[in-house]
C-alpha cells in the first residue's frame, strides 16, 4: 500500500521493486558457496520488512518506501553498494502514463 491519496490508502495497488546489489563477489564466485556471499532471502526479507501492511505505517511516497528498502539492504553482510527501483504500473493519472518509478542509491 503505496499512496498519499485516500483511494490509495483503501485500495491496495501493485508495486514492483528492482534491487540492485552491488558487492565484491570474488571470494563466493572462486568458492562457489553462500558463505561468502549475499543471501537473497536476507534481501528479499530486507523488502518485505520495508513494505508494511499495516496503512497506519505504510509510506506514502514511492521514495520514502525507496529509502526504506535501501536503507534495510545496504545493511547486510558484503553489500557495498545498492540501488533500488520502485515502480507503481497503474498510478492513476489524468493522462497516458504507462507507470511512475522512482530510483534510490546508497550509498
């Protein structure tokens, strides 16, 4: 649930999400192991916590529910880098616009 106005605060809308991790990934590609790696259910847990179901805590902005998503992953183990990518494919605008996206980098 991602909006400021009240049609969007009632109804829940689809939300896509790109994450982009940025790392050195040497010593897991030469092990070929997790170990040394980054754990992707930590990332997609990372989102998950970032978008809430409950609206009295859900953002209203796609950036602010950017920055929590960035700001969750650029925390875990061996992630140097990241860039987040929030897209609302249906925003409801008085004109031909295919979707509205908004794009996060940390750090």
């Amino acid at each position: 649930m991602v909006g400021d106005l009240p049609h969007e605060r009632e109804m829940l809308q689809p939300i896509e999400v790109d994450v982009e991790v940025m790392a050195d990934l040497d010593e897991s590609a030469d092990a070929d192991s997790l170990v040394f790696g980054i754990d992707y259910r930590r990332v997609y847990q990372a989102v998950r916590d970032a978008i809430s179901d409950d609206p009295e805590h859900a953002p209203r902005l796609l950036e602010t529910l950017c920055a929590r998503i960035a700001d969750r992953v650029i925390e875990l183990d061996r992630v140097d880098k990241v860039r987040i990518c929030c897209r609302k494919p249906w925003a409801a605008l008085p004109g031909p616009v295919d979707r509205v996206e908004v794009e996060v980098c940390r750090p």
